[in-house]
C-alpha cells in the first residue's frame, strides 16, 4: 500500500512538468513578415518585385528581418545548404492556392512551408527562369494545378536535395543541340 501511495504521489508531482514539455512543443511559429517594396533576394541581390512566381521568407531565430527569397526553389535551397542558419523559426512561402495567376501571386498569402503541397517538375518556370516548386496550402487545388500543368505534388519533407539543388535540366526545343 505504501510503495503505491508513493507512486501515486511521484505521478501527480511529475505530470505538471509533462504538461509544461508539451506546451513548450506546441508553440505556435511566429506570423509570417509583410512583403515590403525593399524586399532583396538573399542570393540573387534583386528587388523581390522585379520576378514574377512564388517566393519565400524564413525567420531566423533571433533576427528581427526575414531572410527573402526570389523564389521557392532558393526557399528549400536555404533549407539544405550547410552554410546557412538553422535555427529557424518558421517557413512561409506564397501560397498558390489563392493565386488567380500563379505567375502573379498574391504577395500577402503566405502558407508554412513544412505544412504545404508543392507541385515539382510542371511545365511552368518561376520568376527567375527556373524549374520551380509551385506551394498549395490545400492539396485538392495542388491536384487540380498539376492535372492542369503536370508535375508531382511532393511535401516539404519528401522534396529532397537532388530535385532543389540539381533539378533537372530544361528539355530542350526541337533542332536545338
């Protein structure tokens, strides 16, 4: 009786401090920065709003600015170079999903990068002339993008290092060598 008083008593002391652990997990991340008209690209040096496409922004930790990117593909790019921070905050990319255009993008609709549907190898380049990962907040506008534009709809985690840093190279125009 006494040793399951006692763990009892160990239990009720110890669940307040579980409770704290998972509440430090569930942190929500910090909201995603307006784009501003003085936004620069991290690696092309450009004023955001000289290319068309999706872009990205990622929150460092302990940086006031968001680190912009010209487009999505240098978004996961940034994610996989050893040379860059990371400790990161939180991923935003364009969202897609509420663009009329996904050329022209609305710039205020942001989606966590790690919670979206990306749309890879559609016929469709970003702003910088690229292959470009297209991000969809909701999966059924991702299908409905793809079925439209072809591609494979991948998520954050499943986009690995050889479709962002290597992506495969442009096919080539009938006659060209």
């Amino acid at each position: 009786m006494r040793t399951l008083r006692t763990l009892l008593l160990a239990a009720a002391l110890l669940a307040p401090l579980a409770a704290c652990k998972q509440e430090k997990a569930e942190v929500a991340p910090p909201p995603p920065a307006t784009l501003t008209a003085d936004a620069i690209g991290h690696y092309c040096g450009m004023n955001l709003a000289d290319h068309a496409g999706p872009k990205g922004q990622i929150l460092v930790k302990g940086q006031e600015r968001p680190i912009w990117l010209s487009s999505v593909r240098d978004t996961f790019a940034f994610t996989m170079l050893p040379e860059e921070p990371k400790e990161i905050g939180a991923i935003y990319v364009t969202d897609i999903a509420k663009a009329k255009d996904p050329a022209a993008p609305d710039m205020t609709a942001w989606v966590e990068a790690r919670k979206a549907w990306y749309v890879l190898g559609s016929r469709l380049r970003g702003g910088m002339g690229e292959a470009e990962p297209y991000p969809f907040s909701d999966k059924a506008a991702a299908e409905r993008f793809a079925a439209a534009n072809g591609g494979t709809i991948l998520r954050f985690a499943d986009v690995h290092e050889d479709r962002i840093l290597t992506p495969p190279a442009a096919t080539m125009a009938e006659g060209e060598h």
